[in-house]
C-alpha cells in the first residue's frame, strides 16, 4: 500500500479514522499542523484521528555513515516538495472547474447578446418603418396656425365638402399667382441670354456612348424601375420600383444612399426638390409622399398626401421649389404647397372619363401640360388652372412628356412614338415612330440645354435638337440590355455627360463615353 500524498510505501503507515486513507506519519502530521484538514477529501482532520499501523521492520539499505546529515536534509526537502506538490495539484484541479464554469457563463452570455441585439435591430426597423408611414410633425414645415395632420396630411380643422361631395380647396391666392409671375418674368430673361455651356458633351462624344455600369437597385422578387429622376449638383440618381421602393443611388460613391419604404403599391413617379433636401414619390396606392433629409443621411417621411382617389401617375415640381402638381387617373390634377403639404386647388373636368398619365411644368412655371389615357395631350394655365390648349393625333395613353429649355418645344411619348409640338403655333411639326405597333414608347426627355432628345421603348434613341423646319437626326441608338425589351424610363445627367435608363429589371444602367466616367461593369 502507498501513502496518499507520496504516492510510496510508508516508512510508518498510518490511517484516517473518518476516510480510512493511508498516509506517511510525518507527512500528515505536517499536514495537519499545517492545515487542519484531510489532503485528499478536505474533511477537518486531527491528530487524533490517525491510527498507526502495525508492519513488519522496513530495512533501508546501508548507508555511507559521513553523509547521515545531508541525506536527512534531503529528506525533509523531499517532504515539503511533495506537500506542496501537493497543494499545487488540487489548485489546478479547482482553477480548471473554475474555468471551465467561467467559459460556459461566457458562451451563455454571448448568445443572450447575440439576441438581444436581433431583438434591437428587428425593434428599430420597425420603427423606421412606423415613422415613414406616419409622418412626422415638425414646426418648420408648418405654415398655418390653424391646420392639423389628419392621416398624414394637412387639412383645416373645419375643412368643409361642396355640394358634389368634393373637398373645398383653398385656391391658388394671388400672393402664390404672384410668385408664380415673378419666377416665370425671371426665368423668360435668363432664357434670352442663356447661351449652351461649353461643358455640353458634344454630338462627337455622344456618338461614342455605350453601357459603362449597371447597378441592382430594386429587389428581384417585383423587378421592374418605373420612375427616374436626377439631381444635378449632388449628382444622385432617384428611382422608383414595382417593388414599392424608391432608391437614392449616389452616381460618383456607386452606392445605394437611402432605400425609402412605406409605399404599399408600385412608386410611379419620383422627382427631387432643388431645397431643403425633400423627395417626393408618386404610388399606385393613390398617395403622395413628401420626404426629408435628416442629418444622418436617411430620409424621412414628412406628409402623406391622399386627395387622389385613383393612381397617381405623375409628380412635377415648380421652378420655384414651393409648389408642386400631382396628376392622377381620377381625372384630377392637385396643385400644392410644398412647405405645408396643403392641396391649395384640385382641378377636375366633369365632362371627361379619361385620367391622367403624365405630367411636366413649363420651365417658365406658369404652364402646365398633361397626357391623358385617352390619347390627349393638354396644357393648363397655371394661374386660372384653366385648359388653354389640346393636342390630339396619338394612339394608346401619353406615358411621357418633356418640355424644352427653350421653352418653344413640347415632346410627348405614346404607344405610337413621340411627336414634337410647337408652343408658339399649337401645332405638331415632327413625328418619331422608331417601334413598331406592338412596342410603346415610355419614355422622352429634353437635356437641361435643350440639345438632345432621348426617348425610350424597345431601345434608346438620342436625337440631336434642331428648329421647326429642320431634320432633327438619331445621332445614336442604344440596345436595351436588361433582356426584357422595355425601356422604361430616362434621363440625361448634367451637361449630358451620362444617360440614366431604367429597365423592366432591377437595374440601373448608365450610359456615357468609355473610360471618362467609370469602367464597364460586367
């Protein structure tokens, strides 16, 4: 038998009473003196609960007898070594239950993290998203001390409905009438001076465009980009889906900016105000957002506007960056404040079926002109919001009108091709029918120079602007290269360095001279 804490046959055995363990004499009575407790199950032991053993007379070899001294110098080195040797050993073993406890609270508490930060996350977007569906009250935005927010939108607190069961607008006031003057008297005098930028891409360089990125935006569950608009100076392009998102694309970053959501259905208008960084955004869910820019980046939605009663198919914002119209296929176009989100007039034709399917100011802002369903191409005064002007000779619905910078052209896009008119004799003097009948145009835009027309359907043609009497040429044609045939919309970007196309796919395509403005993505 072998002692308990040496692990060798004890010179005078000894044995615990209360765990019946064998030990070497002087190594537990060290012990005890030492700790007052059994080495091995750690119960309180003493001196009296040991009980020598009776054993036959260990015979030590000889030893040499003029080292006697050191030898029992050895030996009591050789008992405290393997006491502590000891003690050592059982603290291993309690630091390692202790670390193997301490790693399994950390694995426990990590996962409890891990959840709780899914939970914070998970909280946060839904918040986001209650905020941009109810829109967010703010003092700066308000003008009228007597007005509340009711379902998202600004009406007055004894708002009252005429004898047709139609709401009772406050009208255009002359105090609007003459801001909309002096904007349209300074803008006809720039006009006359404006002179084409020399930064203007030329016919040459245009002629060279082809595909130099495209970028996935939308979600490939609905794919499909209805709506496209351009802020010039910040240099960020806005698009509107069938999967009832608009996106904010920063052209020079090549970076998603803001995904806005709250759209129940397709968005089928976007359009930037030049102030105050706000977006607007047009649905088929009848309604009309008005969104801000916070300091974080994100945008928020500040009014919901639900005076339609139908589709809404068109947002166009005035030169002033004050007001802005919506057109609708309930046969209504909405004249409004910006900074208010107040309808000010709703305008109807009682005698027409057909709705609205686009609309554009004039850039001197007191025109207004309107595509129809029903093939009618019609212009408004703004200030009388009476119908001065119409244009018939498409077939199928007006998906798309441009006026020119010049002020003198009108372009309009419909199922038949675009046609050109004439602001100055009320007359069309061109017709483009790039497609054949089975292939809508969807699309038309004047650059901001008025030097190029783009129109989109089945590809996309680049005309250069000429006069009345004059061959206004297809300087270039360009694939549509989504594979689904149909280019929705587009746009030119500043100086028409790039064209912006959208696509009945998820992306984005931009369209420049190689090697200037980014490499050709694959």
């Amino acid at each position: 038998m072998n002692c308990s804490i040496s692990g060798e046959i004890p010179e005078e055995p000894v044995v615990s009473r209360n765990s019946g363990l064998l030990f070497e004499k002087r190594l537990i009575e060290r012990h005890i003196l030492d700790y007052g407790k059994c080495p091995v199950t750690g119960e309180p032991l003493s001196i009296d609960d040991i009980v020598p053993i009776k054993t036959g007379k260990i015979v030590k070899p000889r030893q040499a007898a003029s080292i006697p001294g050191m030898l029992g110098m050895f030996q009591n080195e050789w008992d405290v070594l393997v006491l502590s040797n000891f003690a050592l050993e059982q603290q291993l073993h309690t630091a390692r239950q202790e670390l193997s406890h301490a790693l399994y609270q950390h694995d426990a508490a990590c996962r409890v993290i891990a959840r709780l930060k899914k939970e914070r996350d998970e909280a946060r977007s839904l918040l986001a998203q209650a905020e941009r569906q109810m829109p967010l009250s703010s003092t700066s935005f308000s003008s009228n001390a007597g007005a509340v927010n009711v379902n998202g939108k600004r009406v007055n607190e004894d708002e009252e409905l005429g004898p047709d069961g139609k709401k009772i607008r406050p009208g255009i006031s002359d105090t609007v009438i003459s801001e909309l003057t002096e904007c349209n008297a300074a803008l006809s005098q720039q006009r006359k001076r404006r002179q084409i930028p020399a930064t203007l891409v030329p016919v040459e360089a245009l002629e060279n465009y082809t595909q130099i990125s495209s970028h996935p935006l939308h979600k490939t569950s609905k794919p499909g980009i209805l709506s496209l608009d351009i802020h010039h100076e910040k240099d960020v392009i806005a698009t509107g889906g069938l999967d009832t998102n608009a996106v904010l694309f920063g052209r020079s970053s090549g970076e998603i900016l803001s995904t806005l959501s709250g759209h129940s259905k397709k968005v089928t208008s976007v359009k930037f105000v030049g102030r105050d960084d706000l977006f607007l955004t047009g649905s088929a869910d009848k309604t009309v957002r008005v969104w801000q820019q916070s300091d974080d980046g994100n945008y928020n939605c500040r009014h919901i506007l639900k005076d339609h009663t139908a589709e809404v198919q068109a947002v166009t914002v005035h030169a002033t960056n004050d007001f802005f119209v919506t057109a609708s296929l309930d046969n209504t176009w909405c004249f409004y404040e910006l900074a208010s989100g107040l309808c000010l007039t709703q305008v109807a034709e009682d005698s027409e079926t057909e709705g609205y399917t686009s609309a554009a100011f004039h850039p001197d802002g007191l025109i207004l002109g309107t595509g129809t369903s029903e093939a009618l191409v019609k212009i408004w005064d703004v200030k009388s919001q009476k119908n001065v002007a119409k244009f018939d000779g498409h077939v199928g619905a007006v998906t798309a009108i441009s006026f020119s910078e010049n002020g003198y052209f009108l372009a309009t896009a419909a199922h038949d091709g675009v046609k050109l008119w004439d602001l100055r004799k009320l007359k069309n003097f061109r017709t483009f029918a790039p497609y054949d009948s089975d292939t809508p145009t969807n699309s038309v835009d004047f650059d901001h120079s008025g030097s190029y027309l783009a129109i989109a359907g089945s590809d996309i043609r680049v005309y250069q602007v000429a006069s009345v009497k004059s061959e206004w040429n297809c300087i270039k044609t360009l694939p549509d290269l989504s594979g689904t045939g149909k280019a929705t919309c587009l746009k030119f970007g500043p100086d028409a360095k790039y064209l912006a196309v959208g696509s009945m796919d998820r992306n984005l395509r931009i369209f420049g001279v190689p090697g200037e403005d980014g490499a050709m993505e694959t």
